[in-house]
C-alpha cells in the first residue's frame, strides 16, 4: 500500500500546533506497519535547512498559475521518506508558516497552499512526474484542501482521504482566486469550492474528498451541529455516512517522562518520585517560590479564544488563593500575552508567565506540574492532556470533543473503577473552572486519591496502534471500491 501524506508543518522541523505532532507520529506508525508512507511538505527554511542531504527528483512547471518548482526527495531521522516543495519565491522567507513576524496571515497565502495542494494532486493523478505513484493521497486541514477539488478533476486520480484537525480554520479567500488557481468554473458554486462567494479551501476538501476522517469520535459528532460546525455542518451531516473519528495517538518515545531529556530527573510508574524533582525544578527556573506542597497548575496553549486561556486568566488571582501555584506558556493573541506577563508580575512567586514557543519548557511543564489545565472551547482533539496523562499529571479538562474522549472525570465511581483520570467541567465559564480546580487541589491533597489519580493516568495506552490500523482500514476500503 502506497500512501502520499501532505501536510504543512511536522514535527520536529517546523511546529505550530498538534498538526505537526501528528504528521510525524502518524506516517512513523503507517511506516512501522510497512505502509509506503511518503509525506509531502513546503520547503520553508528551517525543513531544508535541517535536511541537507535532499535530492532533486523533478522539475515541475504548473504555469501560468503558479510559479516554478522542484520536488526534492530524502527521508526523516526515523527512515520516513520525505518530498519536499522547494520554491523560494512562496516558501523562504522569515517570519512565521503562516503569517508574517506582526501576526499577519502572509497575503500570498492562497498561492502557497494552493501549489501544496496542486502538486499533492499532481502526485496522485495520472501526469505525475515521479515513478513512484500513491495508491491513497491522505490530505490534512485547509492547507491542502484544495487537493481533493484538483484530483476531482484530474485523469487518472487515486481517491483521497481529508483528515480535519481544525474546523476553525478554513483557508478562504476571495472569488476571484479559484480561477487564478486554476479551478474550473464548474466547481465554483455551492456543491462545490464556493463558500458564501468565496472559496473556501476547507470546504473543497470536504466536498470532493472520497472520505472525511476527524481527530476525534466526539469531535465528528459535533462538527454536524451549528455550535461548532463552523458554517460546514450541512455538508458534514450529508457526508456523514463517509465521515469517522478516529482518535489521535501520541509519540510514546517522545513523550515518556523515563527518557525525556528536557526534565530534571526521570521517573516512570513504578518509581514517580523523581517527578517531584521536576516540579523543584520548573519552580526555580520560572521564579515561583519553591515549595513542595503547594498544588502547581500548568498550562500550555496557542493563546486563542478556542483554548479557554482567557478564563484562565481570569480566575488566576482565585486560583492561586486556593492556595495553589500557576504556570502558563504560550503565545499568540496580544492582549492575552499582555494579560499572562502582568498577572506574573503582580502575583511574582506564585505565577509565572512565558511567552513565546519552547519545546524543552513545554516538556518540563507538562512533568512538573501536579495538574494540567485544558479548558478549551472546543478541541478536535487535543494532545496536550494525552501528554500530562502519561505525564502523571491530571488535567482539568472542558467536557468537550477529544478532551471528553481522552479524560475521566475524578469521582467516587471512576475512582473505584480505576479508570479516573482528571477532572471534567461542563458549563464553559469561570464559575465552573474555578469549582472544578478547587475539587483538583482538594484530592491533590488526599494522598491516596492523587496516587491512584496518577495511576490511572500513567497507565493509559495513547499509542498510534489502534487509530493507525483504523486509517489503514479506510484506506484499504477505499482502494477496494
Ligand atoms: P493545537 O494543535 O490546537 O494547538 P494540541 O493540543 O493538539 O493543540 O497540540 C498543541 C501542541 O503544540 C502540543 O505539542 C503543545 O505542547 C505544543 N505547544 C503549544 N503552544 C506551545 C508553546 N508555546 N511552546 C511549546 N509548545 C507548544
Ligand atoms: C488541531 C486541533 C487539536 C488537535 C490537533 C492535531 O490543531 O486544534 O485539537 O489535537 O489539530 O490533530
């Protein structure tokens, strides 16, 4: 079985969110389970810096709509083949993937995409330019949603699979530029690209996809309701016979608090008193006042109104009168990095603020912190508790799409089915994120109950096997038909 995986981020190369985290981990499983798996990505600087060895494999020319390519071959440090896109003109610049160092959406963006997508299809149909053709073309988020659209149009197409990470984002742009991106007109109206007169990248992918697959179970439920379905829930509910949520899986090497070397000491379920080294540690370096007892809250999160922070922030000075200590890392909307910087001012040594993107924090965060906060909005999926789960580090956790799938809330059942594994709030407000932060810190405290707590969690199977052996049924289905 022959897969094309386009994406527009992996990790670790270039990461802004969970995409990427799950464009490597998923390819490494399908790899493992002898899936020819070759991931597609824009050469941005930091991919072909990282990878010198890249050869050419083509030359491709898809004038006059988009300017000239190479495709450039090689493969990821765990023997994944990789094609990368290079062409300077869309793709090397500084600034960030998506938008530009003021947080603006770079204005080219429609081109940039729109060539990621075009050549994912190229590769798919019968003009490819390489030797090696894909059996499945597997297409991730808005980034290349324009992918299916093309295909549909193409001679000779192999089917394609469009995974949804993120709804909210749709990739869409004026009118005008369905043509400029060389889409025929036909496909331009409401059974089709066009979205409210746009074009919408998003819907194109929903639309001419042969199978739509989203990140969680719960989350492809909700997608079909006007509450989040983002404008799409029409199309998402008549497809929904070819729409499945399948779970996201976790990196287990990279995130395993016996191995991570961004952590002060080791520890596993056997022995977890090294964690409490960790959270000595993430104290001293983030200046809050270093103390053993106190229950320490963590958060990592894009700074978004999607990820809840902004009642984080809100009930900061309650939370840490419970009493209890916060750490937050982040970036992204101003006035919420404004708000992080100056709570960590005023309340020094009981919360403490980074703003920006570090890996090696992220990692030490999810480790030190005795309990994790997740109150998203919504959330497709979500990685970050998956992570402090395995982390032994509980999450306070929105009842809401991959949060509601991946969390146990703490009670005197799931406690005694040994399957609690944080704590669940479900009316979004601070009333309830405080209540339920103030039920976290009181079984903190409860020895016996945090130890069976952090059992539950670090016990948890968030491996790949289960989702990857999942996708491979759809592919296999679909190769069938
Ligand atoms: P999303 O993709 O919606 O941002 P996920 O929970 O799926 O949410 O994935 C977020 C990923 O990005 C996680 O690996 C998380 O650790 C990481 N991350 C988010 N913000 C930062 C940051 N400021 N610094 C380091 N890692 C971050
Ligand atoms: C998106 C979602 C997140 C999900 C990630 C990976 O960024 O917001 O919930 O975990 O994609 O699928």
């Amino acid at each position: 079985m022959r897969v094309l995986f386009a994406t527009s981020e992996i990790a670790p190369l270039i990461k802004t969110g969970g995409l990427a985290d799950v464009s490597a981990a998923l390819p490494a499983a399908l790899h493992e389970m002898a899936v020819d798996i070759r991931i597609l990505l824009p050469g941005y600087p930091q991919v072909l810096k990282a990878l010198p060895q890249l050869r050419v494999a083509a030359e491709i020319s898809l004038q006059p709509n988009f300017p000239v390519a190479r495709l450039l071959t090689g493969s990821l440090s765990n023997g994944v083949p990789l094609l990368v896109i290079e062409c300077a003109e869309l793709y090397e610049r500084g600034g960030g993937i998506y938008q530009d160092e003021h947080g603006l959406d770079w204005p080219d963006n429609a081109l940039r995409f729109g060539l990621l997508s075009k050549i994912t299809a190229l590769l798919g149909c019968a003009n490819s330019p390489l030797d090696w053709k894909p059996d499945i073309v597997h297409c991730n988020d808005w980034q290349t949603g324009l992918t299916p659209a093309y295909l549909h149009f193409s001679d000779g197409a192999v089917p394609c699979v469009m995974t949804v990470h993120n709804l909210a984002f749709q990739g869409v742009f004026p009118p005008q530029v369905a043509a400029e991106l060389g889409l025929p007109d036909e496909c331009f109206q409401p059974d089709g690209v066009e979205f409210y007169g746009n074009l919408s990248f998003m819907k194109a992918g929903l639309y001419y996809a042969n199978h739509i697959t989203t990140v969680s179970p719960s989350y492809a439920n909700e997608i079909q309701t006007d509450a989040l379905g983002f404008g799409l829930q029409g199309l998402l509910t008549y497809r929904h016979e070819n729409l499945t949520g399948i779970l996201n899986g976790i990196d287990l090497t990279e995130w395993d608090p016996a191995t991570d070397p961004n952590l002060a000491h080791p520890y596993n379920l056997t022995d977890i008193s090294g964690k409490s080294a960790n959270k000595r540690e993430l104290q001293k370096r983030m200046g809050l006042h270093v103390d053993p007892d106190l229950p320490l809250f963590g958060l990592v999160s894009r700074f978004t109104p999607q990820k809840g922070v902004d009642l984080v922030l809100e009930i900061a000075p309650q939370l840490i009168s419970l009493p209890a200590q916060l750490v937050l890392l982040g970036s992204g909307d101003m006035e919420m990095q404004r708000t992080a910087l100056e709570l960590a001012h005023h309340y020094s040594g009981q919360i403490s603020a980074y703003v920006g993107f570090d890996e090696a924090l992220s990692h030490l965060i999810e480790a030190g912190a005795d309990i994790f906060l997740m109150p998203s909005r919504f959330e497709p999926c979500g990685l970050n508790q998956m992570y402090s789960q395995r982390y032994g580090t509980p999450p306070v956790v929105h009842a809401t799409g991959g949060l509601i799938d991946t969390v146990v809330d703490c009670n005197a059942a799931s406690l005694k089915q040994d399957i609690a594994s944080g704590f669940v709030f479900h009316n979004m407000d601070t009333l309830s994120l405080l209540a339920t932060t103030g039920r976290a810190a009181i079984a903190y405290h409860d020895k016996k109950t945090w130890r069976a707590l952090q059992h539950n969690c670090m016990i948890k199977d968030f491996s790949w096997g289960q989702s990857a052996i999942a996708y491979h049924h759809i592919y296999t289905h679909l190769m069938r038909r």
